[in-house]
C-alpha cells in the first residue's frame, strides 16, 4: 500500500513538474534581426538604392509579416507574403530614393504575429551626395542650343 501511495505521490509531482514547464514556454512566431539599422554611409546621388535586412524565426510558430511600410513615400519595402517556418530565415529589402541629395534619416515598420516584437521598427541613415551639375548641350559651332 505505502508503494502504491508512493507511486501516485511521484506521478502527481511530476505532472505537476510538467504541466509547469510547459506553461512557461510561449508559443508563438518570434522575429530576430540580423541588424536593426542599415547605414549607407556616404554614397553618390542615382546610387544602389537597395539594401536588406535579415531575419530569423526563433519561434515555435510560422511567422508572418502583414505589413511593412516605410516613414515616407522615398523608403519602399519588399518582403515574403509566405510565412516563415520556426528556423527558418527571411529578408525585408528596402528600396531608398537616392535621388534625393542630403541626411538619411528613415524607419520602416514592420507588423508581424511575433509574440516578442508584434510591431518593430528598423532604421536606414547615411547621405546622399549633391546632384552632378546638369551640362548644357552644344551644337556642332560649340554655342549652347535654344540661345
């Protein structure tokens, strides 16, 4: 008798033990970027206006991004409309409009089902460099045309 009350004893803690941890794990997609901020660095004006932003599903869930949208109509993302399985990797590629001299200052925020960041923002920066001088066109005689 003592070993059968034993027996319900053990069984009850570690149901118990079990039903514990598995409340503590949460299930869900969770989203993990590579790097949160893309910078440029100085680049010329009509420049590669791309530039992508890595990231991991470390959840236990698909993933799936709903939306992105960037600050201003110059910062366009692109990104899967598929869902991303746990482990697996994605990009969100952003488009910036190079032909606009000056500062970079931009985020792109981004809607998800991730339990860890349901909304994140990411940022690019960098400069763009002066427009070239436009040329003004000649004819044959070297005199500019329309004057």
């Amino acid at each position: 008798m003592k070993k059968l009350i034993l027996s319900f004893c053990l069984l009850f803690v570690a149901a118990t033990a079990t039903n514990t941890l598995s409340a503590q794990i949460e299930k869900g997609a969770k989203i993990e970027f590579a790097k949160q901020t893309h910078d440029y660095g100085s680049i010329k004006y009509d420049a590669d206006p791309y530039c992508t932003f890595e990231f991991k599903n470390t959840g236990n869930e698909p993933l799936i991004i709903s939306n992105a949208k960037g600050s201003c109509g110059c910062t366009v993302p692109e990104w899967s409309k598929e869902p991303i399985a746990p482990g697996a990797t994605g990009s969100i590629r952003v488009k910036y409009d190079t032909k606009r001299p000056g500062p970079i200052n931009k985020s792109i925020t981004i809607d998800s089902n991730a339990i860890n960041e349901p909304m994140k923002v990411i940022k690019i920066t960098g400069e763009v460099g002066a427009a070239p001088e436009s040329v003004t066109p000649v004819n044959n005689s070297g005199a500019p045309i329309g004057n």
